[in-house]
C-alpha cells in the first residue's frame, strides 16, 4: 500500500523529549512553510507551536499516517539556517530537548495570535504582533532607485555613496554614517538626481532610549588598544572563526577596544552581538553604544513585552538592526550576517542559566562564532581560570591591556586585619578605624565612596532571645533575613515572607534579636556616623522595590549621593569618576563557600570593585577588611597581580583534579519527600556507577549528597558530581544517566548540568 506523494516537515517541539517529529503539509500551506518557521502542529489531544526544522520534499511508499500541519505562525521564519543549526548543536552538547531550546530562544507569540487564523490556516498580517502598545520612534533608511548612473555627473564623495549602497543595499543612515562621513548632504543630493530615495521606518523605543545622547567622537587609542584593535579586524577582514581574550585592568580601555572593532564589522556590512552580565547593570555602556552608533540598536532585556520583543527580534532578522545588546540570552539573537560576538566581564556567573536549558553564554558565543565564521572577543580584568588557561594553551588568542587608559594609576590598596583592629569609632565592628578615617579623608575631599558587603538586608538572620531558635523559612533549608525598613523576615531563595512582629514559633517569646548585617543596616550606620553625608543603597532590594539601577548611578554620576553601599551590583563595570574610595567590609566572606572556585570568585569579587576607585582626575584608595589578611585573594587583590594568583589557583587546581584539567558533570536530584528524592538519587548512581568508564575510575563519580542547600521551596535536593578528563567518556556516562531519567523516576525530578558553574 502507498500513499500518493506528499511533503512533510521535521518539527521541534517544545515538549520533555529529545527528539523532532514529523507532519505532512496541506497544499495550502505547502508553498508558505520554509525551515525557521513557527508552525501550529498537533500533538497528542493538544496544539502546540513547533519550529520547523528540516523539509521532506516526498513521502514514496509511507506506511504510516502522518498528522498535519495545522497553521503556519510567521509571515517569515523566526530563525536563519546559521542559528536553527546553532542551537540544535547546543541542544546535543547540553543534553537538553531541542524544541524546548528552540523554545527558550525565540520570542513569544501573542495570546491572541492562534486564535486570529486565515481560513487557509496562515497568520494574519502582523498578527503574531498583536499585545500591548509598543513605543517606536522614526529612523531614516537609503536605498538605490537606480544602478545605472554611468552618464550621471557625480562627485567622488557622492559616488563613494552610491558603492556602498550598491553593494549592501537598504541602509539606515546610521549605519551609513560609519562608512561615509556626514552622509546627509550627499544622499540629499542623489535624491534630487532620481538615484536615491530616504524613507522612514517605525523603530522600538523602550526605556534604554528615553533620554537623548548626544553622538560622540571615537578617541585616538593608546598603543595597546590600538594593536588589540588592528589584530581583531585583521580577523574580521579575513573572516577567520576565532576566539580571543582581551584581558584588561579595570579602567584600561576594554570597551573602546569593542567599540573599534564592532564599528569595522558595521561599515563592512556585518552584525554584532554584545552579551553582559546584567543588562539592568549597564545604562551607562548602552548608552556609550548609543553615542557611537546611534539608536539602531537592538537592546533584549527582561522589561520587554511580547510585542516589543518580537519587533525588536524581526528588526534584527530583516537586518533593520545590525546591534544586539543584552544578558546571556542575547547570543540566540538572529544577527544578519553576524561578524562579532563580545563577551563582556566573560568571567561572570551570570552568564550560565542554572533552570531548564543550561547553557553558558559565553562558551555558546565561542560556538556560534565558530559556525558563522566571526569572532569572539572575551574581554575581563578578571578571566575566569579556565578562559586563562585556554589562552595560555593557544586556544584563544591573547589580548593584554596592562594599564589604565587614564593617566591615573591603579588605586593603592590598603588590607586591614579585623583580627586585629577591634576597636571603632562608630562602635560597629565592620567599620575599622582605618576605614572610618578613610571614609572622613575623602568626605573632606568632596570625594564619593563605595562600601562594598556582599550581603542585603538589615540581618541576615534573627535569633529568638529566649529559646535562641533560628527564625528559618517553612519551606527551605535557610534562615530567614530581617528587611527592617519593609518589617519583614524575607526568605531570598523562595520569596516567602513574614511579619517581624512574628512570635517565636518554638516559645511564643517576641524578643527577635538580630544576627549578623546587611546592607541596609550598614547604610543606617553610616547615615549616623557621618551624618552631613547623602547615603545610597543599591542591592536587589532597592533595584526592584526602590529607585531602581540607574536611578541610582545616575544620582552618583550627578555626585548627588556621597556613599554608595551595595552588593555585588556596585562592583559590575560602573564607570564613576567621581568615587576615590572603596571599602570592602568583609573581603574573605565568600570564601567559606563549599565550592573549588570559591577562592577565585572572592578574588574576582576584590579586584572588580576595587576598580571602581580613582578612574576620574582623583588618586583612588581601597580598604579590604579581612579576618584572612593572607589568604592568595586577598594578598593578590593588594597588588592587582591576576597572573600571581592565576598560577597559584591552577597550581591548586591541578593537584585537586578540577577543571581545567578535568571537566564536570553535575547530577540534580529533588522531591517533595526527602526519602523519594535519596533513594531516586542513589538510583542514578546506580547507573553511573555500572558504566565501564566510572567502574575503572576514568570517570569519578562523587556522591549522591545531600545538597549544600538540603530543601528549597520545600523540596528535599540531592546531588552527585562526575569528573574527568576525558569529554567524550563524561559524555558517555551523561548519556546513560540522560536515558534512565527519561525514564522516570516516580515523584523525584532529575536534571543533567554540562559544565556547571554552580555547585550548590
């Protein structure tokens, strides 16, 4: 029996299975479906929305029948060739259902938009956009009206014009600018003779774009950046897939070094993307990009709506938008001919998604760099270890900016054991004499300051005076932190929250001491010890409930606020010349975490904000405050010697078998009983352990434990680690633990994490 020939298409569905499916097509649609488009299929009683991901042109002599395709979701495919291939790479790496990555990666469709189908099973125009209101503002676009001008009488100028338009078609006059200086006057003139014609395009405007910047001028580069510039266009001019590092001291320049090379891609017709740790963190370098390239810039962030995501998402498809700016998932932007990746502070945590599809940014940026024959720029004043040894090995190619790009050198750094200075002026122990005469001296001085603790909150938890119970969260493992200013004890892990008025639940006593401080009882001692000085806090509370980011940078920008106390926001790449001083209140608190990169993290942590100081015309002073004056972060924070710990830290690293010299594999396990999720856990390491590369020990397999954390959002966490050097055995072990958790595994959940970065 056969089946008269039809099409059919492969389509990833957003559904817990690793595997595509396949539909037949209607005539109807037969002409309108191409690969990277959203498509309405059935999957069992339900319809979902699938990406199309490869075409069948015939079905000879199938035997089965095949479900059709029941409408198509897009007027143009959601994702290039470049990217669809891309991601289904990064699904195998990471073990992760394609449709679900493919999901993770494209923007939402609206609500209504299913619901608004032609009868021939398409979209409406602009359907899949319909949502809430978008604000957009009117950009200028060229385009030829005429290739032939031969016996037209031009100018040299007005011709260089029409070269670039022939050879890259429509161009906003932006992205004209960058390859023809002061490209008005002359497309004017093209107008007037029928070659040229402006029209102009509806672009988003979100909160990035509501003030005005005014466009700037690029400075003449040192000769370290220079040299760093005229290698990374060199590959961008050669087209070479290559990876680079750009290690740089704080304040040495590192994003002009972006800026130069992001604007030869542009004048040369390529797309760039520039991924950060936290785009809510960076107003100040969206702006700097604005000034140089103007407002067509794509800028993804999380306050988006549907709408404006989509049209920021189709700008860039259509190539409208050359310039995509956001945190980790930015990488999955569709970049016409992309040409640079950059990957800013590429040390930062935040750049690996710890739920659901857990990719790391910055190795996805080498990969997709690779696949469309562009360049990743690394760039760090603190490289992760592993990025550092691949630069030393040849893997990346080297970059160093050794000093600042201002005349000013890097802050002196002043360590102060708190062992040893006991005694205050302001009788809180986290506020030493030195720091406290540092903080006078640079009040004096009308300098600002920045106090660094890594810690919100008034207390990071509350004791009852009574019974000496420990006010924890019902539902996770942790104790509960005291937001004085809010009255509540606040759970930072599931959100739960409860009056501080609260009895003991263990006595009935009301007399709840705190334990331990924050920020936000920092930020009340200083108002009272120095008390004609402006005090500011910037933390997740008052980037959330409060002023907000930049409201907050742009009152220290304005010297409207004289000590800033924060987490580790202060420390994320602010530019604020104004600061002298930082204090780190307690400089070794993250080393107690049980993790091997603990002291890596603390070093990073150190040197990032004390590079906040002295980037203006001012001499800038640190004051690390440490119970561990000698441990190699803080004695190497003190010099700003990175190559002085890096070889102490691979040096420990080698002799404790981790990464780089070994790769790991961490293994998740939780339920809602503690007994379901140990024995799902000993399960799997059951299955581990049976594969011939853990049972020789080319593969160590460590645990299954309980989890640093043991419960959140009441939920008992188990996890094991497995270890080696070998890629494709971990891989192997990986696999089989893959299979046995499609399985299932009764009422525990289980996830395998690729090169993980959080060991909690």
């Amino acid at each position: 029996m056969s089946f008269a020939a039809k099409e059919r298409v492969e389509v990833a569905v957003p559904v817990p299975l690793r595997q595509a499916f396949t539909y037949s097509v209607p005539l109807l649609l037969r002409e309108r479906i191409v690969v990277g488009m959203r498509v309405l299929v059935p999957f069992g009683p339900r319809k979902v929305a699938g990406i199309v991901t490869a075409i069948d042109q015939e079905i000879v002599g199938e035997t089965r029948k095949l479900r059709d395709v029941v409408a198509v979701l897009d007027e143009e495919p959601v994702f290039p060739s470049e990217l669809i291939g891309f991601l289904r790479e990064a699904a195998d790496y990471y073990l992760h259902p394609v449709g679900e990555v493919l999901r993770a990666a494209s923007p939402a469709l609206s609500k209504d938009a299913i619901k608004n189908l032609r009868a021939d099973g398409s979209l409406s125009e602009n359907e899949s956009l319909k949502g809430a209101s978008v604000a957009t503002q009117k950009t200028r676009f060229v385009h030829l009206t005429k290739k032939d001008f031969a016996d037209i009488k031009l100018s040299a100028r007005q011709r260089d014009v029409l070269s670039v338009l022939t050879e890259r078609g429509t161009l906003s006059m932006e992205d004209l600018r960058l390859a023809v200086r002061n490209p008005l006057p002359l497309v004017k003139a093209l107008v007037t003779k029928g070659l040229c014609e402006i029209e102009e395009r509806e672009v988003l405007r979100d909160p990035y774009f509501r003030e005005a910047v005014d466009r700037d001028t690029p400075p003449e580069l040192h000769a370290p950046q220079a040299k760093a510039v005229a290698t990374l266009i060199d590959a961008l001019q050669k087209k070479e897939a290559k990876g680079f590092l750009l290690h740089g001291v704080t304040g040495s320049g590192k994003t002009e070094v972006y800026l130069h090379t992001i604007a030869e891609a542009r004048a040369k017709g390529r797309g760039a993307i520039l991924l950060v740790p936290e785009i809510a963190l960076t107003p100040q370098l969206v702006s700097r990009f604005r000034a140089r390239f103007g407002d067509g810039i794509a800028v993804l962030h999380s306050g988006l709506s549907d709408k404006e995501r989509n049209q920021a998402w189709r700008s860039l498809r259509r190539g409208d938008v050359t310039l995509a700016v956001g945190a980790r998932s930015a990488i999955f932007a569709p970049v016409k001919n992309l040409g640079v990746i950059v990957v800013d502070e590429e040390h930062d945590s935040s750049f690996k998604q710890e739920e659901g599809f857990r990719y790391n940014a910055r190795d996805m940026a080498l990969l997709r760099a690779h696949r469309a024959s562009a360049i990743c720029i690394l760039g760090s004043a603190t490289p992760s270890i592993e990025t550092y040894h691949a630069a030393q090995n040849g893997r990346l190619t080297l970059l160093t900016l050794k000093e600042r790009a201002t005349p000013r050198a890097l802050p002196r750094v002043e360590v102060v054991d708190l062992g040893r200075n006991r005694g205050t002026p302001s009788g809180h122990p986290l506020l030493s004499a030195p720091l406290h005469r540092a903080i006078e001296n640079c009040l004096a001085n009308q300098g600002q300051a920045i106090l660094f603790l890594n810690r919100r909150g008034f207390s990071p938890s509350m004791r009852c005076d009574a019974c000496n119970t420990v006010m924890n969260c019902p539902a996770c493992a942790v104790a509960l932190t005291e937001h004085r200013s809010a009255r509540l004890l606040r759970c930072h892990y599931c959100d739960f929250s409860t009056p501080t008025t609260q009895a003991c639940p263990a006595c009935g006593a009301l007399e709840l001491m705190p334990i331990g401080v924050g920020t936000e009882r920092i930020a009340d001692v200083l108002a009272t010890t120095f008390s004609g000085a402006r005090v500011g806090r910037l933390d997740r509370d008052t980037a959330t409930t409060g002023e907000g980011v930049e409201d907050v940078l742009r009152r220290m920008r304005r010297k409207e606020i004289d000590i800033l106390v924060g987490t580790q926001m202060v420390a994320k790449g602010h530019d604020l010349p104004g600061v002298t001083l930082v204090g780190v209140l307690l400089a070794d608190q993250s080393l107690a975490f049980p993790d091997f990169r603990a002291s890596e993290r603390t070093f990073q942590l150190l040197a990032q904000v004390s590079g906040r100081a002295g980037r203006g015309e001012e001499e800038g002073r640190v004051v690390l405050q440490t119970y561990q004056p000698d441990h190699s972060a803080v004695v190497c924070a003190k010099t700003h010697d990175y190559e002085r710990f890096y070889e102490q830290e691979l040096h420990d690293r080698r002799d404790l078998n981790y990464a780089p010299f070994a790769r790991l594999v961490a293994v998740r396990v939780d339920a809602g009983d503690e007994g379901v999720a140990q024995r799902a856990a000993q399960t799997l390491a059951q299955v581990a352990s049976k594969h011939p590369a853990v049972a020789d020990g080319r593969i160590r397999l460590l645990g299954p434990a309980p989890a640093t954390i043991p419960r959140i959002r009441g939920r008992y966490r188990f996890r094991m680690l497995l270890r080696g050097a070998d890629r494709k055995l971990l891989r192997a072990v990986s696999v089989a633990l893959v299979a046995r958790i499609d399985e299932g595994l009764g009422q525990a959940r289980a996830s395998v994490d690729i090169d993980p970065v959080n060991m909690l």
